[in-house]
C-alpha cells in the first residue's frame, strides 16, 4: 500500500476517527490490545469482605493511561469504581481504603464517600504502608544527600553537566540525582498525620526498597508495631555495581536501633513476610553473589532465638510472593513450573513422612499475584492469573482442591467479541539429548492445508521463562492475528524446569540455548503447514543478542531478523551497562581478566558479522541503560558497511520497553510492515487501521 496512505490512515486512527474494524474486527490488533483494561492484584479487607484492586486504562489520543481504584464485594456482587489512584492498602480497622494519587496519600470510605488527602510531604512520597495497630503510617521519600553540578558550581546555572567519580551513576532508565530512597514513619491518627516523620535511614546513601522495581512487599511492619522490617542494599559505588548483596533490616521504634537480620549471604535476601504472631519471619533468599537468577530460596527465622532454616531445601524450583495465612501455619507462594506459574503451599503441621510443599493449581496459565482471606476450612484465595490468549483477570481458587472460579470480569465483553489462536505445548528433542517445552502459537481459523510464514521468538532475561504471560509488548497473539504461526520455545536458561536447566546459560550464550532455538524451529518447520521459504527470527534484550548471534549463524534457515534493545558486543556491553554484577557472572568474568573468558570470543555476536547476509531490523529505547543503545548502533553500522537491508528505529524517551500507547503503535506499525515485506506476508490489511 502507498505509504502516504498508510500515515494518513495512522493519524486518523491516533484522533479516534479511524473507521470500523473489517477483515480483523474478532482478532487481537495492537490498537485492540490497547483497549484491555489491565487488572491489578488484590488486596482483602480485614474482615474478607471486600477486594480493592486496581484498572488501569490506556488513551491513545493523548498518549497516557488512567488508573482507577475498583472495589468488589467477595458475596459476588459487582464491582464499583472508587476513585483514580493507585496502591490501596486497607487501613487495619477497615474503616477507610488508602491510595496513592499525585504522589500523596489519600484515604476513602469503602462506600466511595468522604475522600480525603493525608499527606503533603514536600517531593511526594510512595509505598505507603499503615502500622498494624493503625497509629503509624511508614512510607519512602527521595533525600538528596550527594552534590550535583549544579550545587558545586550554583554561578553557572546555565551549565549543563553531570560529574561522575564512580560506578551506579545511572540505573536502568534514570541518571543518579544524588537522592536516595528512605523510610520514614509518622504518626498517625483519623486521616493526618500528627506528628513530624522520622527518616529512620538518616543520612545513609542507600535505598529501600531496592532500585528500580523494587516495591511495597521489600518492607514489613512487625504485628504488634513496634519494629519494621526493611531491605535495602547498604553497599556503595563499585561494591554496590558488582553485588547482589542485599539485606533485612529490623528498625526497632523503641530503641530507635536498626539490627541486620541476614547478615553473612552475599546474595540477595528480600520479602520480609512476618507470621501472624510475630513469632516467626519468612522472606527469601539467593545464596549465589552476583548471581540474579539464582534460586529463590523461602527461608524461616525464629524471632525469638534467631535461630534460621531453609523451607525449600528439596524444591528444584523458585518460590515468590509468600504469603502466611491467618492461623501461621500454612504459608502461600508461587512458583513456576514447566513454563506456567501456579500456586502451592508449605504446610508447618506435616508429618516427618509427609512432603511439606503442595501443588495447589494446575493448568495452562500464570498466576501473578494473590490475598488469602478466612481461616481453617472456610480459608479462601482471590488471586490474578493470566495466559498468553487471555489479560490478567481476578479468580477465587480453592486452597484445596485448586479449582478457581472469575471473580473479576473487566474485560469479558471485549474479550467476548475477540478471537485467539490455538496455543499449543510440544515437547521438543535438543541437540544434547533433552527435552524442551515449545508453545506453538496458531493463526486464528488456522488451516492445516494451507502455508504460513513463520516467526522463531527468542526470549530475554537470559533467564526469563515463556510461560503463560499475556505481553503488551511481545504479544504472540498479536502476532498469530498478522498470519504468522509462533513459536516460542524455552531453551536452556529459562526458570521452571530445575536449577540444571537454568543454570546452562551463565558463561555460554552463544551454546547450547542457540542450538535449543534452531532445535524449536527446525522441528516445528517440518510441518507442511510452514512455509520454509517464509521464516523470521524475532527477540528482545537477550532475545535480541540471539537474533544478532544467529544472523551470524543460521545457515539460511531465516529470511529476516528483528532485534529489540539486543546484545551485539560483549566487551562494551561490559562497559556500557549498569549493574555490573549481572556481565560480570554470565560472562566469567571481565574482559582483560587472565585468562581471558572465552565469552567475549567464542559467544559475541559482533564475532560472526562477517557472515551476516540477511534483512535485519534494530528497534532501541534511547533511555535503555541496562542494553544500552549503542549496541543497536554498532549492530546497524555493521549491517549498513556489508550492504544488508537494515533499518533502526530509536524512541528517544523510552528504555528497555515501549511503554507509551502512540508509541506502541508506530512499534507495532514498523514490526508487522517489516516482517510483512520480507516475509511476503499480505494477510495485514493497514487500510482499516488494524495493525
């Protein structure tokens, strides 16, 4: 189609004027996709009665998003919209709900009366939390505690300069401001504050919870108030750049004293979960240094001897998101497994003949989140849960038997009129004699008679499981919807099939998980439904390096490449990058070590460029930090100097992802229009504005 009509046709869909889907009008578009309401995790009264939960909602028009606060009686009654805000939290008597809005905390009556602002702390304030006797409330603010340029040289205001003396000066999206994230408590009485906040991390540059997605569940009161729990990473620079060295800290009010609970592991130590009692601390725990995709290990302290053990010493998998029921004798979590991630429970009154840990659900889907309410066998779980043909949406699971029922149901209508394709499990042999878990995601109407192109996707982290995760950002249904069969395998280094699976990336990239990723394709592409001619390769971050290493490598098997914020070369990528503990462990080392790690040699994609001769595209967010974008830069002069069609897309306000609605579109646009071209694919029809 004429490009000056495809932009016309983008503009008028940007201003809400676009006309009625047509050829798609049942199948999942990005522009349909951004219609989805996405659904928060829930939080319970103290009585169970009620559930608040977040919505947020997307505008393309003036490229943003709305978040409201919902509330859902458990009796099956509907849901009420509250107010626009983020973060409830119950206050403990259930009087009032508190959320957070124009970085203030704010309270409102479960009824949707009597809205009231509670804070006004200079700068904003976030993670709000009540005291559990409801007469504190602790929350963070940033301090600046570190000179700036412009404070050393205040007669230069028009000056622009940053002065950096030391590693960590930027993290993931944002360059260091010289302010810190502290807790701070106040006291707290009927909707003020009534006294002046304490900055219990006075002085120190250190913050909680951990930087950048660190969040409310990495700080804890104690049940009876007196001591709160918090975990920050108390080392600097440097030390700070090449560690995973995080602790608990226990903040007694009293005393005003801080105590270190996990002194001694070198690795990351978070969550702090207490038992109803207060008797008991769980939380989790890597024991590995500078490994962040070591085991999560749930570990138990006795409070009272300090006395502490491993929960889950013979479980091959990760635990998350623990939580205690009311009774202390039972502890919630989540775990993945075979590439889904479901719910189990540790039981403290198992026999020494009994398996402590219990598989509670099942199914081809991930649970993301959960609040238990009730007890003894009236005990209930209200939990969200996702898979890649469905957003996330709110169940009541039984703790027992695991079956689980909707209890929210945002965007049933609009999924109601939306058409998926099949997502199918194989289990793929690999080249060293293993098995390997593939989804294969289908065309809606897919017909086994026909010929489809075909996208490989490679997955990032390294160690980032394909499970069920429904993306709004690598959404296979997206792609399935555009004509394309899917397949998205989980190759060696993904989470969910024991540590030996996952540990097989760390030192060897460019190995056995690219073999794993020819292994998924060339198993599916002997299906006569592929069409071998018509075979792409797509990934982001460490999904983007594998499409850099096999362009290098694929042996014609593939007729294009896109590669989002990818990994091109080893030795400036150790250089460029933030958190050095995370090159420094998956390559072996640094580059100018002796001996040198084979790495840098053997598995940079920069190593094979010679060997390019295939269409490829970069797409980079200019705020990425943690892959910066001059890997995507290196990698398209590469491809421009040897004469291969290339093209680069660069958003300049966005990092690792494209978060922004117009901006998703024009991503989406460049993608389908990209693979489409090269991959002879005219399934999309761009005319009515569907991309």
């Amino acid at each position: 189609m004429n490009q000056q009509i495809k932009l016309l046709v983008f503009t008028l869909l940007l201003l809400g004027t676009a006309g009625q889907l047509t050829a798609q009008e049942h199948t999942l578009s990005a522009v349909r996709m951004l219609d989805i309401q996405r659904v928060g995790s829930p939080v319970i009264s103290p009585d169970g009665e009620m559930v608040a939960y977040t919505v947020t909602r997307m505008h393309i028009a003036s490229n943003n998003s709305t978040t409201v606060v919902m509330i859902q009686p458990t009796d099956g009654r509907p849901a009420q919209e509250l107010t626009t805000g983020s973060a409830p939290v119950w206050r403990p008597d259930g009087a009032w709900i508190g959320f957070m809005r124009g970085g203030q905390f704010w309270e409102i009556k479960p009824d949707g009366s009597d809205e009231r602002q509670v804070t006004d702390v200079d700068g904003g304030i976030a993670f709000v939390q009540y005291a559990p006797n409801g007469t504190y409330l602790s929350f963070t603010r940033n301090i600046k505690l570190d000179q700036t340029a412009g404070d050393l040289y205040p007669s230069l205001p028009l000056a622009n300069v940053r002065i950096i003396d030391d590693l960590m000066y930027r993290h993931w999206d944002t360059w260091h401001d010289g302010t810190y994230r502290h807790l701070h408590i106040a006291p707290y009485q009927d909707g003020q504050l009534t006294g002046d906040p304490v900055n219990i991390m006075e002085g120190q540059k250190f913050d909680t919870p951990l930087k950048p997605f660190g969040g409310a569940s990495q700080i804890t009161w104690q049940p009876d108030s007196k001591g709160i729990i918090y975990t920050s990473k108390k080392l600097s620079g440097a030390e700070a750049a090449y560690s995973t060295d995080s602790d608990l800290y226990l903040y007694k009010l009293d005393e005003g004293v801080t105590l270190n609970l996990t002194e001694g592991n070198t690795g990351y130590d978070y969550y702090p979960a207490f038992s109803p009692d207060g008797s008991q601390l769980a939380w989790l725990s890597m024991e590995t240094p500078m490994y962040e995709a070591d085991r999560y290990r749930l570990m138990l302290r006795d409070m009272s001897s300090g006395e502490t053990r491993e929960l889950s010493v013979d479980f091959d998998q990760n635990v998350n998101s623990h939580q205690w029921n009311a009774a202390g004798d039972k502890i919630y979590f989540l775990s993945g497994i075979e590439a889904t991630v479901q719910l189990f429970s540790y039981d403290f009154s198992a026999t020494p003949d009994q398996t402590p840990i219990r598989r509670i659900t099942s199914g081809v889907h991930d649970y993301t989140g959960f609040a238990i309410t009730g007890t003894g066998n009236s005990e209930r779980l209200i939990a969200s849960r996702m898979s890649m043909s469905a957003p996330v949406e709110l169940y009541e699971v039984d703790p027992q038997t695991g079956q689980a029922t909707n209890f929210s149901r945002v965007n049933e209508e609009l999924l109601a009129q939306t058409k998926m394709g099949n997502v199918e499990k194989r289990w793929v042999p690999t080249t060293d004699g293993k098995q390997m878990l593939v989804w294969v995601i289908y065309p809606p109407d897919f017909d086994p008679e026909q010929s489809y192109p075909t996208l490989l996707y490679a997955q990032g982290g390294p160690q980032g499981t394909v499970s069920q995760f429904f993306s709004y950002r690598w959404n296979f249904q997206v792609m399935a919807a555009q004509g394309y069969i899917v397949v998205a395998p989980n190759r060696r280094g993904l989470p969910s099939f024991g540590q030996e699976w996952n540990l097989q990336i760390s030192g060897d990239w460019g190995g056995q998980a690219m073999q794993d990723l020819l292994s998924a394709i060339d198993h599916v592409a002997e299906e006569p439904y592929v069409d071998n001619e018509r075979l792409g390769m797509v990934g982001a971050s460490f999904g983007g390096y594998s499409v850099f290493w096999m362009a290098g490598n694929h042996e014609k098997r593939f007729k294009t490449f896109i590669a989002h914020a990818g990994v091109f070369h080893l030795e400036s990528m150790y250089g460029e990058t933030e958190e050095m503990f995370f090159v420094h462990h998956d390559m072996d080392g640094a580059y100018w070590e002796s001996p040198r790690p084979v790495s840098y040699d053997r598995h940079s994609p920069h190593s094979f460029v010679q060997n390019w001769d295939t269409p490829i595209m970069m797409i980079h967010g200019e705020l990425d930090y943690r892959v910066p974008l001059g890997q995507s830069m290196q990698a398209f002069t590469a491809a421009r100097r040897m004469g291969i069609p290339s093209k680069m897309v660069i958003f300049p306000e966005e990092n690792h992802w494209i978060l922004t609605p117009q901006n998703s579109l024009i991503w989406h646009n460049e993608f389908f229009s990209w693979l489409d071209y090269w991959l002879e694919n005219y399934y999309s029809d761009y005319s009515n504005g569907d991309y």
